[in-house]
C-alpha cells in the first residue's frame, strides 16, 4: 500500500464534552485526536456525573470541517448514521459510550458529549 492510498484510508476523530444545566456535574470523555483506519470500528466512551439523582440527558454531537455541530445522537435516538449509543445510570453517574463498527472517511468530524440534567 503506498502512502497516498494510506492517508486516504485514515481519518481523524477528535472529542471534546460539553456540559449544561446546573453546576455541580461533570462529563469526560475520550479526548484528542485519533487517528482511525477506514473500515474499522470507533468506540468513544463518555462519562459524565449529574448533581442529584435526578433524570438526566446525556447527548452526542458531530462537527464536520467549517460545519457547526449537529446531534447525532441522543437517550431516545441512539442509532443514526450507523452510530450506536448505550446510555447506563447507576445514581448520579453514568455512560453515554459510543460506537461505529464500520468507520468512514465521511466521519472525519469532532465528537462532542454533552450531558443536561433536570436540576
């Protein structure tokens, strides 16, 4: 494989959280760049810890270059684009971890996590 194929078979992902709603809370999640190969499968994970038990709503958002960020997934639509999301809550923390099984070129964007709870 020459290196100009290469490059074109790799793609960027980079993460960063958001977190809105009262203080107190907290969201990480995986962060920097990675470097993914077409075809392979992401996994990007998100932590986040709400002030209370209360409900609360974690969110994943795609920025593509010179775009503004877009949802692209959600606790109730939590499968787009071949995207899946898996929202656990065990009292005021929880996941919200994502995964694509088949990474494309397309999918070169920044990932946010963002998570609002009721409070």
């Amino acid at each position: 494989m020459d290196a100009i194929s290469w490059n074109r078979g790799c793609l960027c992902v980079c993460v960063f959280s958001l977190l809105g709603g009262s203080t107190g809370q907290s969201v990480n999640q995986t962060s920097g760049i990675l470097t993914v190969t077409e075809g392979q499968p992401l996994s990007l994970n998100c932590f986040f810890e709400a002030q209370s038990d209360s409900i609360n709503f974690p969110f994943w958002y795609i920025q593509h270059a010179g775009q503004p960020p877009e949802l692209l997934l959600n606790e109730i639509d939590n499968k787009t684009q071949g995207f899946q999301a898996i929202h656990h809550k065990n009292g005021k923390k929880g996941t919200f971890n994502t995964k694509k099984q088949d990474i494309q070129l397309i999918d070169s964007a920044v990932y946010f996590c963002a998570f609002r709870d009721t409070q």
